[in-house]
C-alpha cells in the first residue's frame, strides 16, 4: 500500500462546475500538506500549503484537510479551461524537503 | 524574479552511458531537492542538499549521485545508464528544509534506447 493513494482520473468537467480532488494518507506523521498543480510539459507549481486541520481558502482554491481521518482535499470553484492539469498532492513528515506525492489526478475542464 | 533553472531541458543517451543535470536555484535559496517523475512511480524524491551537504536521499541505487556547490547550484548524475532511467527529473529550491515549499523547475527529460 503507499503511504498517499490519489485517483489519477482523468476527471473532466464543464466549465463553471466544482471540482473535488482528494488524498488519502497512512502516515500520521505527515504535518504539512501541499497541493501541485503541473501542466503538460512543466514542472509543478505549489498551488496550496497547509500546515494543521482545518480549510485554507485561496480565491477560487479551497484546501482542506482532516488529520483525524488522514484525508485531504482541493476544492476548485467556478473551475475554468485554464485549470486543465494535473493535481497532485504531497506531503511531508520529517525535513530535508522529503516530499511524498500522491499520482496526480488529471483534470479536463471542457468550455 | 527568476525561477528554478534546469540544463539540458532534453537529451537522450545510450544504455551504459551517464548524464550531468544541472541546477541554477531561485536567488536565496540554499535547500536543492532532486526529483524523478515517471508514468509508472509518478514523482519520487532522490536526494536534497542544503549548503553543499546531501542531507537526505530516496531509495535509488548508487548509481544517481548529485552535488551542490558554493553558490547552492547542483548537478545529478546518472551512470551506467539503464532503459528505466528515461524519466523528466525535476529540481527544486526551497528557503528552509522543513515545510515542503518546493519551486520546481521545468525539468530535464531524459531519454536512454
């Protein structure tokens, strides 16, 4: 079993829906939590950090997360075309920048 | 302010040969991580250094070995080249080691026949 199981999807969706992407970890360690997003080609780009429980809120990006049931989200609202990528989260226990990435779930948002 | 800068951005090479990555961090940064992503494992870590010391490592034989240099830029390398080493390996920079903050880069792809 890995310690973070994400559904790669893909997931597509029209223009305007909410989007739900979720992780799920084994590790009670983990204490920061992250959200990547990676377009075709690039690297990924830190979209969301959260540190404890609880939700943080980024304009349309809503972050979520449930140490009690080891078990995070990303929420995006009034998703867009420009929000086509892949979603990845990651998390981390110790230091020395040892991320521990979910697959990635692919998001389509179709005009 | 510039971002994560990665060299070659492609490249492809032969079994048994080896590779040198490059890594030019965001200014200010002293924590580089390496990162190796393929279809199969996704993104999995390979070793970070901070002020040129390697300071944690992943589980890849001793065939990837990297260093940072006085000025926090890094190179990794790969010898003995085996086919499953085609992947796009991903550096990072980051302020501190502790949080997970990671600016990536666009990426080497590495392609071996």
């Amino acid at each position: 079993q890995k310690e973070v199981e994400q559904d790669p999807g893909p997931l597509s969706v029209p223009e305007g829906a909410i989007v739900s992407l979720n992780c799920t970890y084994s590790n009670s360690a983990f204490q920061y939590f992250m959200w990547y997003r990676q377009y075709s080609r690039k690297g990924p780009e830190l979209l969301m950090y959260t540190y404890s429980s609880g939700n943080k809120e980024d304009g349309r990006f809503t972050a979520q997360v449930d140490k009690s049931s080891k078990y995070i989200s990303l929420f995006i609202r009034d998703s867009q075309p420009s929000d086509s990528a892949t979603y990845l989260c990651a998390m981390i226990a110790g230091g020395y920048n040892k991320l521990i990435f979910g697959a990635g779930t692919r998001l389509a948002v179709h005009p | 302010k510039a971002g994560v800068t990665q060299t070659p951005r492609y490249l492809i090479k032969t079994r048994g040969q080896q590779v040198t990555l490059s890594c030019s961090p965001i200014s200010g940064h002293r924590s580089v991580s390496w990162y190796q992503q393929t279809p199969g494992q996704g993104l999995q870590f390979l070793f970070e250094y901070f002020s040129e010391t390697q300071r944690n490592k992943g589980n890849f034989p001793g065939r990837f070995s990297g260093r940072q240099f006085s000025n926090s830029r890094s190179e990794m390398n790969v010898s003995t080249l085996e086919l499953g080493d085609s992947a796009l390996y991903l550096c990072a920079s980051s302020l501190d080691d502790l949080t997970g903050e990671l600016f990536f880069g666009e990426g080497s792809r590495l392609t071996v026949l």
